[in-house]
C-alpha cells in the first residue's frame, strides 16, 4: 500500500467509475474482496480502491475471538458510500482511503449487517476475488443471505489497472530498482561450492532494507535445469551444492508498496558456457529483446508474439510441444511471450489469441523460456512500461551472465 504521498482522491475516482459500471449492469452494489498476512496473492482488490492491505497471516477461525482472519471485504453500493470491513484492527488508519471502516469477532455477522444496510443483501450484487473466499464464508453468507445472487465482475477491475497513473508509475519504478539491484546480488554470488539458497541469501537483505518484499522466488540448477525450480517447497535448495558448468537460472518477484517486479535470468556457474549452451541463453535474450523494440502505443499483443515466434523460428527454434530431439532448441510451454503486471498478474497476456492494442503507461513483463533436452531451460525476462515512443525498459540488471 502506498505508505506517502497517498493520493487520496485517485481512490475516490476510482471508486466512483467501479459505482458507475455497477449502475450500468444493474447491479445493486459489489463486493470486492481480498486476502492478506501470509500469503501475498490476491490482495490487489482493496489495495487498489480503499489502499488496504489486511496484514495478519490466516487462522481458522476461534469465534469468539475472531473469524474470517486474513481477509477483508469492501463494499461499495451503487447508491451512496463504500465501507470497508476488516478482521483485524492493526492497520494505520490515516493511510487508508475510506471513512468507513468496520471491524467485530463475529465477521460473518458484521458482512450481513452491512449489506442489509447498503440495499446488498438480496438480489444481484456484483463480487470482485471471489477466489479469495473459503467455502466456510460462502456457507455463511448464503445461509445469512439466501436471496443475495452474486454476479461476477471482475473485469471491472482489470479493466481499469489496464493504464497505470503517474503515482502508480513511481512506485513500479522503485519496486524495479530495488529488484535491478537483488537481481545483480544474485547473479553475481552464482559460484560453485554453494547451494541455490546461499546465492540468494544476500538479496533478501537488500529487499527487505529498502522496504520491499520478497513475494516470490524460484532457482533452478544442474540436474534440475529442466524445472522451473529445484525444490517445490521453498523453491531453491538448500541442500546440493552446485558446481562448475551447470545452467543456473532464477525468476525473481518482489513488492513494493503493492506493485511487483518480476524478471529472471539464466547463466551458466563458472561463467564458461559450451557452445551449446551459450547458443540457447544468447537467443532467449535476443528474441525477447526484438520483441521489446516492437512495442509501441498501436500495436497488438497478437502482433508482438508473432514477431517474436518469426524471430525464434529464424534462429532454428522449434515450436513443436512433441520436445525428445537432444539436438534442437525448443520454446517451452504454455507459449507466451508475457503480461501485464502492477499489484498482480493482470490483462493481457501475452498470446496469440489477445488482441488487445497498447497504450501508453501500460505495464508490461515480457518473457520467454528455451528447452533443449539434455541441457535444461534458459529463461530470460524484462519488465518495461509502454511510453509515447516505445519501451521504457525498468530492468536494469545485466542482461547477459555469460
């Protein structure tokens, strides 16, 4: 959430173009939820209209000392003003875009009242992040509420993160230097004789001194080059130690104020590549780069990944999903080229089936990852806002590790 220079007013806007978009489907409000504490996803809903993050990790609920811990809901009818319920009380209310906000143990009961008192308990409601909710909070508002039909409407909102305002902008731009700078820690302490979790030991504490949040992290190395990650669970090892030769990649996610970065590299330990696999990291890097001097306010996602399918085909790049020839490169699967990106993964991706045009100040990750049996996966990303002219790319860690 925005700790300074919150910009009050942009909240409000945008509140009040969710109100009218509800007013036009007929809807009598909506109910925008979001999940918070020891997870970081799904949080974006009320960051984005109410700049509320609920802090506390999720507990079962141990009525009657609290329940519906980790989530929050704010409310906003289509018909006077929103009100923000949460479950815990431990949150700096000045930094808070809403007046109304509302907090009891019994969370199931404070959600029903409210809604009965906005006109939002019985007929068509429109709901934002109803994959946040426990079956446990549907049963509940259902048996409190058995006449409320809830109508999803989330490309209200993802329609409207399409386009990144000025305030939004500055805290990419942090979150992207602070994430330049861990990246270059990470790459730099690649070295044989440790394991995956000690090459990333340094960057952790120069995300979290700057304010920043680690949200996601994966390595892959060795044996394991072929898998996004070594380990499923915390997703890098810890326990083998690498060595000299080995492909080692990383992608990398961190938060800021809300907004994430998310990038990645590849490089081989030693630094002393084969052919081969000097081959495959050097054209991962370079078709993401073409397709990344393509973009411009104008021009279709479609037309991008065209262009950078073209540009791999060129360089003898197969697009088959049948991957068994240990002689030929491959684009890994799904196929895609990127997304957007701001307080999560939003619209559009990157894919021939998009066709959605740029426009300026739009967001953008744009990736790729290459398979050769035998060798492993090189992957390589960059994220870039769009400007009048092109691509203002934020990442500015080293490109090549080779």
């Amino acid at each position: 959430m925005f700790a300074k220079n919150v910009p009050f007013e942009e909240f409000k806007e945008r509140r009040m173009h969710c109100q009218e978009e509800v007013k036009k489907r007929g809807l009598k409000g909506v109910m925008i939820w979001s999940r918070g504490g020891g997870t970081w996803d799904r949080y974006a809903g009320a960051e984005y209209f109410a700049n509320h993050y609920q802090q506390r990790c999720y507990l079962p609920d141990q009525e009657p000392l609290w329940s519906g811990r980790s989530h929050c809901v704010l409310m906003i009818p289509s018909e006077g003003e929103p009100v923000l319920i949460v479950t815990t009380m431990e949150f700096r209310k000045d930094l808070v875009a809403i007046d109304d906000i509302r907090y009891s143990t019994d969370f199931f009961g404070l959600v029903c009242d409210t809604a009965k008192e906005l006109g939002m308990s019985e007929g068509e409601v429109g709901i934002m992040y109803e994959d946040v909710l426990t079956w446990k909070i549907g049963r509940k508002m259902k048996e409190q509420m058995p006449e409320l039909k809830m109508i999803p409407c989330d490309d209200i909102l993802s329609d409207m993160r399409v386009v990144k305002s000025q305030r939004e902008i500055e805290s990419i731009k942090k979150a992207n230097e602070i994430g330049s700078a861990a990246m270059e820690l990470i790459m730099n302490n690649v070295a044989a004789g440790k394991t995956e979790a000690q090459v990333l030991g340094p960057a952790m504490e120069k995300i979290y001194s700057e304010g920043a949040v680690l949200y996601f992290v994966v390595t892959s190395s060795g044996p394991y080059s072929d898998a996004v990650h070594s380990i499923d669970f915390p997703g890098y090892d810890s326990n083998r130690i690498i060595q000299n030769g080995e492909m080692f990649k990383v992608d990398l996610i961190i938060a800021y104020e809300g907004y994430i970065c998310d990038f990645g590299r590849t490089t081989i330990v030693g630094m002393k590549p084969t052919e081969e696999q000097r081959r495959i990291i050097e054209i991962v890097v370079e078709a993401c780069e073409h397709v990344i001097s393509l973009v411009k306010p104008g021009i279709t996602i479609k037309e991008l990944c065209q262009a950078g399918d073209d540009f791999l085909l060129s360089r003898g790049v197969s697009l088959s999903a049948e991957q068994n020839d240990e002689k030929q490169i491959y684009a890994a699967f799904p196929p895609h080229w990127g997304h957007s990106i701001g307080l999560t993964w939003e619209r559009p991706w990157f894919i021939h089936e998009e066709d959605v045009v740029l426009e300026e100040n739009m967001y953008l990750a744009v990736e790729k990852g290459l398979y050769q049996p035998g060798m492993g996966t090189a992957t390589y990303e960059q994220n870039l806002l769009v400007t009048k002219t092109g691509a203002d790319v934020l990442t500015t860690s080293r490109k090549l590790w080779l």
